[in-house]
C-alpha cells in the first residue's frame, strides 16, 4: 500500500482510480505539503502549452467543433457545486461526449434557407383565420402521450437565441394537432405575436399564435384540419411577427426545425 | 486580457453563443497545436478540442476567476481531456520521437494570442537549455501525462526518486524562464 503523499504525480495527471482520486481527496484536505506540492507542480508547468510549435487546424474544424457544442444543451447556470480543487479532471469520467455528432449547421442553414424563401414568397395564402392568438397562462397544453398518440416530435432551433421549442403533433380522435411548448422567448413588444409556420417545399402555412408570458415561455395548441389534408410537412418553424395577421413570415425565423 | 475572457465566460453562462464562439476563435489555435504536441493526432487533436468546448458550453466543466487566469484553467482542461483520450486511444502509445517536423511556417501565427506570442520563445529557449533527461522527464510528465511508475520505467529510475527529479527539472526549467525574461527585460 502505498503512501498517500507518493500519489500527488498521478493525481496530477489523473492517473488514480475514483477510488484512489477520491481517498487522495481526503487526504489532501490534512496535508498541507501534498496541496503545496500540487500548488507548485501547476505554477511550474503553467507556462509549458506555450512552448507548442504552432499547427493550423484543418479548414471546416470551428464550424464542425461548434455545431456540435450548440447541438448539446444548452449551459445550466444554477448549478450548485462549488467549483472544487483540481475538478478540473473530476467530471472527466462521468460524461459520454457523443462522439462525430457532425451535424453542426443544418439548423442554422435550414433558418437561413427559410428566411431567403419565405421573404420570397407573395403567395397570398388564403386567410382561414380560425386560430386565435393562445395564451400560454394558465397551462400549457399538456402532451399526453398514453391516451393520444404522438405522430412526431421534434425540437425547433435557432441560431443566436436561447428561444427553443418543442413541437408534436398528436393525432387524437382522428384529428391531428400540432402543439408547441416553446421556452427561453424573448419578450414581445406591442402586438407582436409569435407565429407557428408548417412548411411544405416553400410555401409556409400558419399554424398557430403564442405569446410569451413573464417567464419567456409560450404555447399553442393547432388543430391541423384548417390546413390542406395529406401533406408531407418539410418543417416547422416559428417567427416574430408584428401581429397576429401575418399570412406569410414578415418577420425574422426565431426558431425551426425539419419534420 | 483575461478580463475579457473572465467576460466572455460569463456572457457565454448567460447562454451567449457567440462568447463562445469568440473565446474559440482566441483560443482554438493554441489548443489544437498544444494537444498535437501532446498526441501528434490530427483527428484526436479536433476531438479533444470539440470535447473541450462541449465542456465549456455545457458547463460540466466551469472556470472560477479566483483560481487563476482562464487561459491557464482552459489549457489544464484541455490537457486532463487530452490525456483521458489517448489513454483511450491503445495506438497512441509512448513514443519518445522528438518533435522534430514543424507543419507550418510560424510567420504571423501566434500573432492571434499575444500572451502566447509572447511566452513561446521563452518557453522553447528554457526547454533546450534543460539537460536531455530533464527534458524527457518533463516530456513524459506533462506532455505524455504518464503515471509515475511509467516514467520511472522509461527512465530507469527508481519508482520514489521519479518525484524529486521531475521538480528539479521544473525548478530548472523555471530559472532559465526567469533568467530569459530577466534578459529580455535588460535589454
Ligand atoms: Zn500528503
């Protein structure tokens, strides 16, 4: 067995069980000399990345290193555990990177691909104007997946916004229903409305209004029988609009997703 | 400096992608050469770097400006990240080649980070100036993150004298850091 002051190198480089890491731990908080000499090992070697010959990094690595940051969820600011010593090696073990997740820019290019054909877009639709602007207070509908049946679900992305959404479409009774439960919005100002837009090659088809209440959550509930019948959705998106009227997206697409 | 990057974390907590991205555009070319040192690995080096930001993002790793300046804090992640990988990796095993061939020409390419435009040809002076097992000791300590009774394999050393020679390399290697900036400043 060996003496707790003799790990200080592999608990350095991470080279210790949880178990060891853990017991070495406990050891560090007596010891003084082992925390100093962890202390002077970092200071010593502080300086060292510097001395790396420099490499450029192959073309395309920042859009697919951070396509696949912004695919993971997005940070949690109110954790609690107090940033401990040397945790930088602590959660090491605990977390499954998804390895080549390398999607990165699809739901940005979509966005961007919905803005240039929408903003094209005269079609006049025809004005249904059956779906009323929906309040998300006092609860957002609720998706019940053991009574109705949940076609598909899908999260709606947008780029430099926090604003997400899920949507689901849910046949229940014969009918079909698109919700949306969308969160992290950004206030609204006057009578602007968020829109719901169900998309099919490029032609967008309103499919709700929510508002965002205090806490930038907002909801709606869209009965899918004012729209046309048997249609392949390519998908769904939600704009900012000026009001509760817009027949095609005037605004800017917030947030989208494929189907 | 770094208060801007204590800045920029802080917007990024807030869920600001684009700290991120600024923080990245600083910081991607010192890590990803920093992990080719450390793996003399392309595909490992993006991996490493991509798993780094996903920690930064995500939060599972999260930087306290009362310990330290955040470059130093972001290279130590990407160094336990490094090393976790090509623990994993079986083909990367110790190799004691030197790393001779340079990639790139370095003509403005540190210019991006000034702090390591600045401590890189001191850092590199202070290294050749170590005696040769000097430098494979702190070779198989930092860069190759190796376990003690690793080094004193590779080394031929007894397994509790590993210690003592890995400080008296690093506290070499710091005066000639010293005596480097002293000239730098004299002069
Ligand atoms: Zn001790």
């Amino acid at each position: 067995m060996r003496n707790e002051c003799d790990k200080v190198l592999d608990y350095f480089n991470d080279q210790l069980s949880e178990n060891e890491k853990a017991q070495f731990e406990q050891h560090l908080e007596s010891c003084s000399e082992c925390r100093e000499e962890l202390e002077e090992l970092r200071e010593l070697t502080a300086d060292l990345p510097f001395s790396s010959e420099p490499v450029d990094p192959p073309e395309g690595m920042k859009d697919r290193v951070l396509g696949a940051v912004f695919e993971e969820d997005e940070p949690v600011s109110n954790e609690e555990d107090p940033v401990v010593y040397m945790d930088e090696h602590r959660e090491q073990k605990q977390e499954q990177v998804p390895k080549q997740s390398k999607r990165p820019w699809v739901v940005r290019g979509l966005a961007a691909a919905l803005i240039l054909s929408l903003v094209g877009n005269l079609y006049a639709l025809t004005n249904n104007g059956q779906e009323q602007v929906s309040d998300p207070e006092p609860e957002p509908p609720q998706i019940e997946e053991s009574t109705d049946q949940v076609a598909k679900r899908v999260q709606l992305k947008g780029e430099n916004t926090q604003a997400n959404a899920t949507a689901a479409m849910i046949r229940q009774n014969e009918k079909e229903l698109l919700t949306i439960q969308a969160e992290q919005l950004t206030p609204l100002q006057g009578e602007e409305v968020y829109q719901v837009w169900l998309i099919q090659g490029e032609t967008p088809y309103r499919a709700g209004t929510f508002v965002a209440n205090e806490n930038g959550e907002g909801a709606v509930a869209f009965s899918m029988d004012q729209l046309p019948e048997d249609v392949e959705w390519d998908a769904v998106a939600v704009s900012k609009e000026p009001d509760a009227n817009s027949e095609t997206p005037q605004g800017e697409v917030v947030m989208s997703s494929s189907l | 400096m770094s208060n801007r990057d204590a800045e920029l974390y802080q917007k990024m907590i807030d869920g600001d992608k684009q700290s991120l991205e600024a923080l990245y555009d600083k910081y991607e070319k010192l890590l990803y050469s920093f992990v080719i040192k450390l793996s003399s690995d392309e595909t490992l080096a993006e991996e490493v770097l991509q798993e780094v930001f996903i920690k930064l993002w995500t939060q599972k790793a999260k930087y306290d400006n009362t310990k330290g300046k955040f470059s130093s804090w972001l290279v130590t992640i990407t160094r336990y990240t490094a090393i976790d990988q090509i623990r994993g990796n079986k083909k990367h095993n110790v190799s004691l080649q030197e790393e001779t061939d340079v990639p790139e020409e370095q003509t403005q390419s540190t210019e991006d980070l000034v702090e390591w435009k600045e401590k890189s040809a001191v850092m590199k002076q202070a290294v050749q100036k170590l005696s040769d097992d000097q430098k494979q000791m702190v070779d198989l300590f930092y860069f190759k993150g190796l376990s003690q009774s690793k080094i004193a394999e590779q080394c031929n050393l007894p397994l509790g004298t590993v210690k003592g020679r890995l400080r008296l390399a690093l506290k070499h290697l710091k005066e000639h850091v010293s005596a480097l900036e002293g000239g730098i400043r004299d002069a």
